[in-house]
C-alpha cells in the first residue's frame, strides 16, 4: 500500500473507531434521540457514514456497487447497537479492503459518479470520503455531549 494511501486508510480507521466509541456505553434510547427535529440522530448519522464510505470507497474505488439509497439513510431508526456495531464493522473492512488494493494510478483515474452525473477522481472520491466521514464524526461527538446534558427532569423524554 502507497504511503499516503496508507495514512489516508488508518485515519478512516481512526474515525471508524470514533464513532463506535461514540455510542457504545449509552442507552438504547439515546440512538434515536434528536433534540431537534432539524438535526440526526446517531443511528441516521452511523448509516449516513458507512452509506458514504461504502459509495466513494467501495463503488468509486473499489467497483463494489454500493447501492446505496441516500435518502433513506436519514429515515434509519430502531436500529440496536449490536446491528450498528455491524454496520461499521462491515463497512470498515471493506474500506480497509479497497484501500489495500489502492494502487497510484487509481487515484489518478477518472470514476463515473452516477449521483453527481460527472466523472470524479480517485484522489478526489478518498479526500471526499475522508473529510465527509471527520465532518459527522463531529456530529456525533456533538449529539453525545448534548445527551449527556440534556435535563431530563425538566425537559421531555427521548422520542
């Protein structure tokens, strides 16, 4: 694996590992929590990421077709921790998979996406993912300090 492949996959990794840490060690209902209708859940938020990583990692670069239904990634509800600690699971070694066979002129090609309707570089698809996947990590991270300083005596309950 090309050195800046290299260090491009461990940092995926790295955030992989984040966002399971995230949400491990919270209750069920915490998952589905949103103290906003405009925001996502953390359940909407880890299938959103994988959904992402699986089309610019695996389909773009890796020819895995991702089949990938976007928009109802951010319908996802009621999943458990077991199911998304498989999700990320999967995701991970697939991500980790294509990026191994990485050479450097797939990051030089040109990939059709069909959700941009343009063609994308393989340089610019694993920047994309990269960044994409740190952005809602964040998300995440920000989702969990709010449950945890939410005042559930005085405000309502988890929906």
């Amino acid at each position: 694996m090309m050195e800046m492949i290299r260090h491009q996959a461990e940092l995926i990794e790295e955030l992989l590992g984040r966002v399971d840490g995230i949400f491990s060690d919270l209750p069920d209902e915490a998952l589905d929590w949103v103290p906003d209708p405009a925001m996502n859940s953390m359940t909407v938020l880890v299938v959103h990421i994988c959904g992402a990583l699986r089309y610019w990692v695996g389909e773009l670069l890796g020819d895995e077709p991702a089949h990938r239904d976007r928009p109802a990634e951010f319908l996802s509800r009621g999943l458990t921790k077991a199911e998304l600690h498989q999700i990320l699971k999967t995701t991970q070694m697939q991500t980790q998979r294509v990026l191994g066979n990485l050479r450097k002129r797939d990051l030089k090609t040109r990939h059709y996406s069909t959700v941009h309707k343009d063609y994308i570089s393989g340089a610019f698809a694993l920047a994309h993912a990269l960044e994409h996947t740190a952005l809602h990590v964040g998300h995440m991270e920000i989702m969990r300090e709010l449950w945890e300083q939410f005042d559930w005596d005085k405000d309502s309950k988890p929906v």
